[in-house]
C-alpha cells in the first residue's frame, strides 16, 4: 500500500508494482502523479521507452493496490 499523503516530488519515476486482488499478478510501472484519491501509474509495455514515462498517460490507480518496488 502506497500512502498518498507521505507522496512528495522526489517518489515521482519511482517504480511500483501493482497487485490485482483477484488473481495475485503483478504489473510493473513508475509513478507519474496523484491526486487525494488516485495514484496515476505508467504502465510497463513493451512498446514504451519507460524513460519517457512523463510523456505517457498514467492511470488512475487505488494506493491500497501499489507497492514500492
């Protein structure tokens, strides 16, 4: 569980894993932002240079669900 109110600046680019509650698998990304209720999360795919996490769009994902890598 990732707690938004302890997020600052620097957790920005930080990689997480997100865990699904129903089958335990697990997907990799990097933290882009967040809001009071949402983390927003860039996922890993293939097709992405993860080092220009910044320039994709991050999805809306619940904290309880993420984990610091």
């Amino acid at each position: 569980m990732i707690d938004i109110k302890q997020l600052t600046e620097s957790d920005k680019g930080r990689w997480v894993y997100y865990t699904d509650s129903f089958d335990g698998s697990k997907q990799y990304g990097r933290l882009k932002s967040w809001n009071d209720k949402y983390v927003f999360v860039v996922y890993e795919n293939l097709a992405r240079d993860m080092n220009l996490f910044m320039h994709y769009t991050g999805v809306a994902t619940d904290p309880n669900d993420l984990t610091f890598v």
